[in-house]
C-alpha cells in the first residue's frame, strides 16, 4: 500500500493515514515555485496548512529518547544546483484559531519548547532529480506522557533560505499528533468496566512445587511504541471494592476475599518490551496450604495500578481479580470415596405415600427398596459431598433384585438439596443429572440381576461426571414404580470418588 501525507486547508482537516508514509522522491516541481523555497506538505497556499503525520512515520532514538518526524522541503526550479541553508523556527501562533475552527482537534496542545528540539537550519541539496532537505523534529517522549489523551502539535515556519525567497504562501504547517499512539497510558487490558472491572483468573496459573504456591498471572500493559526501555510499575492491593461487587452482581455471592496471611506479592512490577509494547505481569503467589479454608468459595484480589514514570489510565487502573479455589484444591486434593459412610444417607419421602419405602442398613451397609403396590410412587435417599470444579468424579453401586415391574430406580446428582415432596429431576433443579439407572421400559431391571449398576444399568449419562464448579452438591437414588418385586432392590458397595 502506497501512503501518503495529506495536506488540507484550516477549513479542512487532514485524516492522518495509518500506513508509513512515502519518501517524496521524483515529485512533479510547478513553475509556480520555480526558485522558491516550500514544504510540499502545504499545497492550498492560504498559509494555515497542518501537515498530519500518521503515527508510523516516525524513527525512535533510543540513546536520546525522542520521537523523531521528518518533514521535507524543496526548492523549485531546475537551475543552480548548489546546496545551502534554510533557516526554520517553530511558531504556534496559528494552532489556538485552528483548534477553533475544527481543523484541529479540540484536545490539542501545543507543544513548548521543552518538549521538542527543531534544528534552526537545514540544508537543500540536489538528490533524485529535485533541489530537497528535511527538518527534523525531535520529540522528547519523557516530556510527552503528561499530555496523555490528547494530541500534540507545533507549527514551523520557514523564514528564509540562502540566496532564494521562499513561497511565503507554503513556508507554514503544523504537525500534529496522537500522544498515545507514541507513549500511552499504563492500565490493566482486562479491565473494561471502569473502576468495577472484575477479571476471572482462569487457568492463567503456575504451580511452584517447591514454594508450594499457586502463581496467577496479572498482564499489565502501556500503549504506545516510544520509550520501551524496561521500567517499573507499582501495583497495591485494595479490595475494599469486592463487598460492593458482591452486592451488585458482579462477583457470585460465595466470594470472599483473599487474607493477606495467604498471599505474597511483589508490587513492583517490571515492564519489559515485547512485540513492541510495554508489557509486565502482576503475580500473586498463594499459598496452596492455606487454599483449604476456601473450599467451595471464589477468591477474590482488588489490585491497583498506584505509581508509574508513564501517566496511569483511570479507567483501566483498577481491577478485582477472582478465581475458583476448588479449582485449585482439585489438583491436589487425594482420592476419596465421599459416599463411603452408609450411616450419612438421609431419606427424603418424594411421594406423599407410602407404597415405596427405602431402608438404610447401617450393619450390613445396604440400602433396600420395596413396594409400589400399583401406585406408581416414589422415595428416595441423598448424600451431601462436596466437589471440586473441573475435576472428574465416578459413581456406581451394587444392585440385586429379583426383577420388577414397571419401575425406575435412578442416582441423581444436583446442587439443589432434596425434600419432602419434591421430585428430584431437572424441572425441581435445571442443573440436576441422572448419572445411572434401571427402567423396566427402557429394557433393564424387568429380569432378575445382580451387578454394578453401571454394567447393568441402561439410562443415566453413564457414571462419570465433572462439575463446572465446586462446592456442595448432593447424590441421591431414587425408585418408584408398580411393583419393585418380590425382594425389593438392594443397594451395597457405593462409590463416588
């Protein structure tokens, strides 16, 4: 893609181009400015011409730390191909009334001295066919980070030129600029509800075996491509936003926040260049022997960027930064069987009735179902565990019979817990599953069996299963029917781990 400087009168302003801008080489001289000296760039001759430079068109000095933009000027004519001097200075006078008239931005600033350097003579020599030199400003990218938001601009007047005139109707732009394309604003990319941001942390995370921590990563960037040298960033933590967020919605109602006892963390953060930008992490180490008291909580951090050499953005300066502590106990919790204990089934009587009943042995560990008499009821029995998000879970039981007729015998799993007179199933709960069971319609439970329900079984999602979050959920079986036959169903050998 060929770019190009666009030049427009103060009636009409330049749309900066996002391409790099072309070296104007072989450029058509008019007989109007044969012998005078002009910029190119101010080509409607009324004397108020902004010359817009796109943000590529620059060269960075790292030794000096400045933003350096060319800016070309000719001299017409095809006679005396001797170089000399032009003699610039800067003058801003016209920036106030360009603003005004809308040729300008309303944010504009015109640049003092102490931001830029512009050297006062610069020297036009024969090159590519035509009489040409640049000026070349230099802008100070540690003077620049206090306009942050707004654009820069200063205006240059060429006065006089060695032995020629200059076109006194082309001797004036104005260069003009988007500060923070060059040095922006420190912030949090993951913040983008203003001061209410709140960021879920994921699987953003490494596990230090030997510090015994889990290591979250918080990125941290500053925009713009000047000034990339490493720097430092200070970050505090204050999570006197999570009540109000917990409140509103924005945080699930089981969030607490993180004690400073379970946590180290490192404020001052480094920035280091990559892939041409300012980037840095903020890494809370949490301790994973400290993780327990969270069991079944989302853990929250409210981080705030505090101090920086770069100008701070205030919509994007603070964050609450959460995550699911089962997550993270999931990876080290060890393998139970969490539905072991016969004596922690409680029974829940779904129908009104009772034509089916469940008795739950404690000395031989079964539990046994019975009846139906015709009624088509049902009853049932749960057990509280608590999961662990993301993490998968298998459940199966042993189950005898001597066949039934017209029955169901099912295990539910759900975060809603059973009651009296509620059916457990997914209208009750949306989010309730049937993990395994028999139904004499569906083709098993009709003939006598005696096996692990998840062999025998033919309806259910099968016997593994992992929930998206943790905390408590509850494990209930249930039966109903016409008749469970003439020994009932009995249960033994539970399993869920």
């Amino acid at each position: 893609m060929r770019n190009k400087i666009l030049v427009v009168s103060a009636a009409t302003l330049l749309i900066l181009s996002s391409c790099k801008r072309n070296v104007l080489t072989g450029a058509v001289v008019h007989d109007t400015n044969k012998g005078l000296v002009y910029f190119p760039d101010a080509k409607n001759g009324d004397g108020s011409i902004i010359a817009g430079l796109g943000t590529n068109n620059y060269t960075v000095d790292t030794s000096l730390n400045t933003i350096n933009f060319a800016i070309p000027v000719f001299r017409g004519g095809f006679s005396d191909f001797s170089a000399f001097a032009v003699h610039v200075v800067a003058d801003n006078s016209g920036i106030g009334a360009l603003i005004q008239s809308g040729a300008l931005p309303q944010n504009t600033v015109a640049l003092d001295t102490s931001s830029y350097t512009l050297p006062a003579t610069d020297t036009i020599s024969y090159k590519d066919g035509i009489m040409k030199g640049v000026v070349l400003a230099r802008f100070k990218v540690a003077n620049l980070s206090q306009f942050s938001g707004k654009y820069a601009a200063i205006g240059i007047v060429a006065k006089s030129a060695g032995g020629f005139d200059v076109n006194t109707s082309m001797n004036k732009i104005v260069i003009y600029f988007p500060v923070d394309s060059l040095v922006g604003p420190v912030y949090f990319p993951g913040a983008t509800g203003g001061a209410n941001s709140v960021v879920s942390l994921g699987d953003t995370y490494t596990i230090d075996n030997a510090a015994n921590t889990v290591n979250y990563s918080i990125p941290v960037m500053r925009g713009g491509i000047a000034d990339l040298a490493t720097s430092k960033v200070n970050i505090t933590i204050d999570n006197s936003a999570i009540n109000n967020l917990i409140g509103s919605g924005q945080l699930p109602s089981n969030t607490v926040a993180l004690s400073s006892s379970d946590y180290s963390f490192d404020g001052n953060v480094s920035m280091v260049s990559q892939n041409g930008t300012l980037q840095g992490n903020a890494v809370p180490k949490i301790s994973i022997a400290n993780l327990a008291q969270y069991a079944g909580k989302v853990v929250a951090l409210g981080l705030t960027i505090s101090n920086s050499k770069f100008s701070i953005d205030p919509n994007k300066n603070r964050i609450v930064a959460y995550f699911n502590a089962d997550d993270i106990l999931a990876l080290f919790a060890p393998r139970v069987n969490l539905i072991a204990d016969i004596t922690k089934w409680t029974p829940v009587k779904i129908s009104n009735s009772s034509n089916v009943t469940a008795s739950i042995n404690t000395q031989n560990g079964t539990i046994v179902f019975n009846g139906g008499n015709g009624s088509y009821d049902q009853t049932g029995v749960y057990q509280t565990v608590h999961l662990y998000g993301h993490r998968q879970y298998t459940v199966d039981l042993h189950v005898a019979g001597s066949g039934a007729t017209n029955v169901w015998y099912e295990v539910w799993i759900s975060q809603k817990q059973p009651q009296d007179g509620q059916d457990v199933s997914t209208g009750w709960d949306p989010s309730a599953v049937q993990l395994l069971g028999l139904n004499t319609w569906t083709g098993c439970g009709g003939a006598p069996f005696d096996g692990q329900l998840a062999s025998i079984g033919c309806t259910g999602s099968g016997s593994a299963i992992t929930v998206p979050t943790g905390g408590i959920y509850y494990v209930t079986i249930k039966s109903g029917g016409n008749n469970l036959g003439t020994t009932g169903i009995t249960a033994s050998s539970f399993v869920f781990e």
